[in-house]
C-alpha cells in the first residue's frame, strides 16, 4: 500500500487491520496478546478500530506480544 497517497487516520487504521490479520494468522488470542503486550483493551481496540493512534511504543509491544 502506498502511505503517501493516505492520510494519517488511513494508516493508522490500515496497520491497525494489518496487526489484527497477523494476530488471527498466528492464532495468538486477543487476551494473550494484551497479557504479554502489557497494552489494556481499551487501547487496542480503538487501535484495530481505527478510533485513535497508540504510541509507537505499544505498536512495539504489540508486534512482539504477537511474536513478529
């Protein structure tokens, strides 16, 4: 996908899909990615539903919650 065509708000709920995808593909549950993430509820799923950015500290711990 091409960034510089989209908005802020488009990437952030463009990477947001993308996380989710890597998540069901890995079969990491939601509550076992917060576990180990340390990142509450709240923030991911206005993450993954594009209502707001997180820090790119928590997508950090996120992708590494994940495994990526």
């Amino acid at each position: 996908m091409a960034y510089a065509l989209l908005t802020d708000d488009e990437i952030v709920h463009d990477l947001g899909k993308k996380l989710d995808t890597l998540r069901r593909t890995k079969e990491v549950s939601i509550s076992e990615l917060l576990e180990k993430s340390g990142t509450n509820h709240n923030s991911y799923d206005r993450f993954i539903n594009a209502k707001s950015g997180i820090s790119l500290k928590n997508f950090i711990r996120l992708l590494r919650g994940i495994g990526a």
